[in-house]
C-alpha cells in the first residue's frame, strides 16, 4: 500500500477529485441548478443520525462544467467579480430600505406587539434604570433650584452629582436596549457586552461630570468664600432626596439579591465580579448619592451653626472623593469583564470533569472558559479522542457480517485503498458526531455555556 500511496500524485490534480455540494458548485463556480443535472452524483451519508444523506458532486466534474459554461477561467473570474459587487449592492439596499421601513413605522405608528428591547425595561435591570432616571431627573431639577437659591458649594456638588446620575443612567438604558440586538455576520456573538461599555463610560462620566466638578467648585470655595443665605429650603430638598434616592437604592438592592440567589452567588460576589453591569451602577450611583446627601447635609449644617463657608466647601470636595471612588470601581470592573476573565475555579472544574468522564474522550489540554458577561460563557479545550472508542461507536451501527463480506472480496492494493478510504471517511463522520454530542451536553448541563470549542487533538 505504501508502494502505491508513494506513486501516485498528491498536487492540485489529485485535489481536484474532492467532493464539493450542490450549493457551493453554485456560489464558487457561478453554475446554475441545471448544470449540475448532468453531472456525477454521489450520495453521502449526513455526520449526524437526525440529517438524511445529501448529494455531492467531483469538484473536478464542476471545474470542467463551469470552464465549459463560462469559456475560460478568466471569464469566470469576471463573472465571480461581477456577482460580488452585485451581493454588496444588494445588501446596501437591503439596509436601506430597512432602516426607511423603520422610519415610515415610527412615523404612522407600528401595530406590531412590544419589541423585546422595549420589554427589557418593565423588569429586571432594565426597570431598575428607569426607575433612577425619573427619580435622578427631579432630584437634579430641585438641586438645581437649591442651589440658585442658597449658592452652597455642596448643593451644588449634589445638582452635579444628580445630573451626572441621570446621564449616566440615559447611557445604562441605551446600553440595554443595544445588548438586546440580534447576532449579524459581523458580530457573530451577538451584543451583550454593550452594557459593560455603556458602564465604562458611565464610570469614566461620573468621574469626568461628577467629581471633577464638584472638587473644582470645592476648591473654588476655599479659595475664595463667600457668605451663604438660607439653607432651609436646601435642607427640605436633601431630605427629599435622601427618600428617593433611599427608595431607588432599595430597588437596586433586591433586584441584585435575586440575580444573585439564582445564580448561586453572595451578594458581595455578584457586584465584584460585576454580572449585571447596569443594575450595578445604579446601586453604587445611589449608594454614593445617600453617603453625599449625608455628607452636604452634615457640612452645610456646620456652615449654620459656625458661619464658616469653609466647612460647605470641604463638603463639596468630600462628595467629589465619593464620586471618584465609586467611578474607580466601575471601571475597574467593567474593565475586567470586557478584557475576558475566566469563569469561576469551580465551574471550570465540573466541566473539565464532565468531558473527563466520557468514554470517548481520552485527555483534555489547554482548557479555557471565558465569561463573555450577562451569564454568557465560551468554553474552549482540546480533545484527544480515543480511536478505538470512536471506532467501536461506528462498527455498532454496521452490519458486521456485512463488512466481513466486504473485507474477504479486497484482492487488489486499489480495492484495499477503495476500502480503507469509504470506511475511514465514515469514522471520521463518526468523530464530528461525537463532537457535537459533547458540546451539547455541555450546554445542556450548564445553561451558561452558549458557545463550545472542542479542538481534535
């Protein structure tokens, strides 16, 4: 056998006798269905026991057809040219006239049931963050008139503070909305990871909006201090806020306690490892706001008792440290889910035990699981396989006395090589079907897990 296999040509012609499908003679060749009428047709079996056999075809009998259609490869070239440019202008158009639908439906009013994008903000998170942007808006909008009112540094801060929460919070539902998107061909895996950008760049706002203004009019204040009016009204409105945004905080909280429940994790450990990114930001948007309330509250009050305006700037400045604490967080954080962590020691373990334990597989190298965020995990190994296992698998299914027939008719190397390379694709379908069977009981014992890589070894 070897003495044959040595003599016979392995360059582009003997590549040439590869099958290809009917779908892909079309697309590559530029044929239609026709032309395939009058080719060879072979019948393969499908890798998978649910999928019927389907027709493939010689690629060296479709390169003859398509030279004979198109009459030379140049001509062809053009053609493939031609059908290219013809696919991208088609797409262009087919964005465009979605996006016009879009608007004539926006326009006349759409009929249609509510999205799922805007079903996202009657629960969960996504209730959670609108629930802070109605109560932020009017916290700002009472600040802001405190403020014009009193001239206090610290109310000012608040205002900034409240301001900065309601654009921010803007952002997390913009953020929401994007993550609900479907998968394209050029995001394959879809648009989860747009909540975790928007609270990168809510994070880097508050730090921007927040506590830098609210250190600059503190300093502002040391530097040069003016005398203060009134604080009652100012008092009135800390106090109202100090209740909404006690109540948004609690909302926060019990929505996080119940993500957290579900998924098996302390409460601590759900906002450090940041698995739901907007619902974090607003419980330490409003955790900072109930601390900053507390402390413009206490300074202003010292401004009453003393008259001292120092004391109503060192407030601002503390409210600006706050902000800036809570901003370093959340980039942090944020940070790390967008670089890929891995997923916790523990359910790498039961996974790399799960595909351990299969008989088929023989070791496991190299095992990576990534949490893309939003309970969204990609697992990665590579698998040495057990050969005799997998081709066990495949003589169960044949008919033994069958193949002994077969084996006892080869009398040549060329009806031994026929042999070899009908059965060997065979157990190579075989493989891929026990491929498919482990990575669907990956996903199916851990919902987590949304996309397998398994690498043969």
């Amino acid at each position: 056998v070897k003495a044959v296999l040595k003599k016979r040509e392995y360059g582009p012609k003997y590549t040439q006798n590869n099958f290809i499908t009917g779908v892909r003679a079309i697309n590559e060749f530029c044929l239609k269905s026709s032309d395939l009428d009058q080719l060879r047709k072979i019948k393969r079996r499908s890798p998978h026991d649910d999928t019927e056999t389907f027709t493939v075809y010689l690629r060296s009998d479709v390169e003859a057809k398509s030279l004979e259609v198109w009459g030379s490869p140049e001509a062809l070239a053009r053609e493939r040219k031609r059908r290219k440019e013809a696919e991208i202008k088609y797409r262009e158009n087919l964005f465009r006239n979605q996006r016009l639908l879009k608007e004539y439906k926006e326009f006349f009013g759409n009929t249609k049931p509510r999205s799922s994008a805007a079903a996202m903000f009657f629960k969960g998170p996504g209730k959670v963050v609108m629930v802070a942007i109605c109560i932020n808006g009017l916290n700002f909008f009472f600040k802001l008139l405190a403020w014009v009112y009193t001239g206090s540094a610290s109310m000012f801060s608040e205002a900034i503070h409240s301001l900065a929460d309601t654009c921010n919070q803007a952002l997390l539902a913009l953020g929401i909305s994007q993550s609900a998107r479907t998968p394209d061909p050029s995001h394959p895996y879809g648009f989860t990871n747009m909540r975790y950008i928007a609270s990168l760049i809510s994070g880097v706002g508050i730090f921007m909006m927040g506590a830098g203004l609210s250190w600059y009019h503190g300093i502002i204040g040391l530097l040069h201090p003016h005398p203060i009016e009134s604080l009652l009204w100012a008092y009135c409105i800390l106090a109202g806020s100090l209740v909404s945004e006690g109540a948004t905080l609690l909302v926060a909280i019990n929505e996080i306690r119940r993500s957290a429940r579900a998924k098996g994790l302390s409460f601590y450990q759900y906002v450090v490892q940041s698995r739901d990114p907007s619902t974090n930001v607003v419980l330490l948007e409003d955790a900072a706001a109930v601390l900053s309330v507390a402390v413009a509250a206490t300074c202003m009050g010292l401004t009453s008792l003393t008259g001292n305006p120092y004391y109503d700037s060192v407030g601002s400045l503390g409210v600006g440290t706050l902000l800036g604490t809570v901003s370093a967080f959340l980039i942090y954080t944020n940070t790390e889910a967008l670089l890929g962590r891995s997923i916790q020691p523990e359910q790498l373990q039961r996974l790399t035990e799960l595909l351990e334990s299969d008989p088929v597989v023989r070791a496991i190298h190299d095992v990576k699981a990534t949490d893309m965020g939003m309970s969204k995990v990609r697992f990665k190994a590579e698998v040495d396989f057990d050969g005799r296992v997998v081709t066990r698998s495949y003589l169960e299914k044949q008919d033994i006395e069958q193949l002994l027939q077969e084996i006892q008719q080869v009398k040549t190397l060329e009806e031994l090589e026929a042999f070899m390379l009908k059965h060997g694709e065979n157990i190579i379908d075989t493989l891929g079907a026990e491929v498919d069977r482990l990575e669907k009981d990956l996903k199916q014992r851990n919902p987590d897990v949304r996309h397998v890589d398994l690498e043969i070894l």
